[in-house]
C-alpha cells in the first residue's frame, strides 16, 4: 500500500523530473502487490506528464486487485489535470477517494482513430489528445490477448499523427519493454531505444507522444 512518500519514494521524484519518461514509468508503472493509497500530502508538485502513467496503472491496478486506487490530499490544481486526461467515468471508475464531477460533453463515448483500441478490453483503456505547452497524444489499455507483434501498433501511431514529420518525444510502453523514439531526426535512421522493464502479469499497452506547436 502506498500512504505518503515515506512509504513510496517513487512520488518525490515527481518533483524532480519534469519529461524525463524513464523516471515518469518508474514511479507510475511498477508492481502491483495490493490494494493502494495514494497519498499526495507531501507532494509538492505532480508534473503534467504524469497523469497519463498514473492513469494507467490505475487500470491495471483495477484488473490485478478489482479496487480503485484511492487518492488522498490530491491538490485541487493537480485534480484539474488530471481531469484532462480523461473523462469523469472512467476517471470515478478507476479512482476512489476524490470524486470527478461530469462535464458536459466529456463524457461521450469517444471513436479512437486508432483500430488497434478494437483490441484492448472494453472499459480498460483510455484515450486523449490535449494541447498544453505542446500538443500530447497519450492513451492505453489492457489488451485481450498477448500480442508480440509490436511494429503494426506503433507504425499505426506515426501514420496516424504524421510522427515522421513531427518534432517531439514518443514512448511507448509493454508489459515487458519500453521504447523511445526522439521526433524530428529525420537525417538519422529510425533508432528506438529500448529497455527492459518488469514484466506484469497482464498484457497491456501504453503511449505518450509530445508534439512540439509549430
């Protein structure tokens, strides 16, 4: 269980690093043991980028323990971001503790443009496009069954969004691997670094794509 950053030092460091993915996927996207309290009381700063981890792992967390995450001392302005990630339902479904009131028009069942969704679970995944200092791309889910076959899903994700023509940062995430792409080196073959992570029970995928405005 996690209560404050005595009990999981993971969340200091999100006062530390800023777009640093690395360290956004270890402190968002390790073991799940148990049931878990979040509590940011002695949290000065939750960076943007890390909601979207969060929110995964609060998938995840749903599907491994059949609880929500439950959040404690959660900032107002940091609820307020975290909002924008997506839609009170999914967001009340995943989360306890704190509640999402609706918004109208946030919580229509939205179309992805990606056909590669069709494969994750119903209700384990989510999805966003926000325009913050840059344009961010991020989303996820459980998959229905294992697939090894990564290079069809992340080519999907550059001819979707143009990524060969973007300048930016692209991270995407297995059960067992990460990879990151840095956009817009177009002189230099496609050299995606790769590390290997823990490998969770269940099979998932999840990404985070930062487009720099023009």
């Amino acid at each position: 269980m996690l209560f404050n950053e005595k009990f999981n030092p993971n969340l200091k460091k999100l006062e530390i690093y800023q777009t640093d993915f690395y360290s956004l996927d270890k402190a968002g996207l390790y073991k799940i043991d148990s049931p878990e309290i979040w509590d940011f009381s002695e949290t000065e700063e939750v960076r943007f980028e890390f909601f979207p981890f969060l929110i995964m792992r609060a998938i995840l967390h749903k599907k491994l323990t059949n609880e929500s995450i439950q959040l404690t001392n959660l900032p107002l302005n940091s609820k307020q971001v975290l909002s924008k990630f997506a839609s009170s339902i999914h967001l009340n479904e995943f989360f306890s503790g704190i509640f999402f009131p609706s918004v109208v028009g946030n919580n229509k069942n939205y179309t992805s443009k990606l056909k590669f969704y069709e494969k994750f679970i119903p209700k384990y995944n989510f999805y966003k496009e926000i325009l913050n200092n840059y344009y961010v791309v991020c989303g996820g889910g459980i998959l229905e069954k294992e697939n090894t076959l990564l290079k069809p899903f992340v080519q999907e994700l550059f001819e979707a969004f143009r990524l060969e023509e973007q300048k930016g940062k692209f991270y995407f995430r297995t059960q067992k691997n990460s990879y990151f792409y840095p956009l817009g080196k177009k002189e230099e073959p496609q050299i995606f670094f790769v590390q290997e992570r823990e490998n969770f029970l269940i099979p998932f995928y999840f990404f985070f794509i930062q487009i720099e405005n023009k």
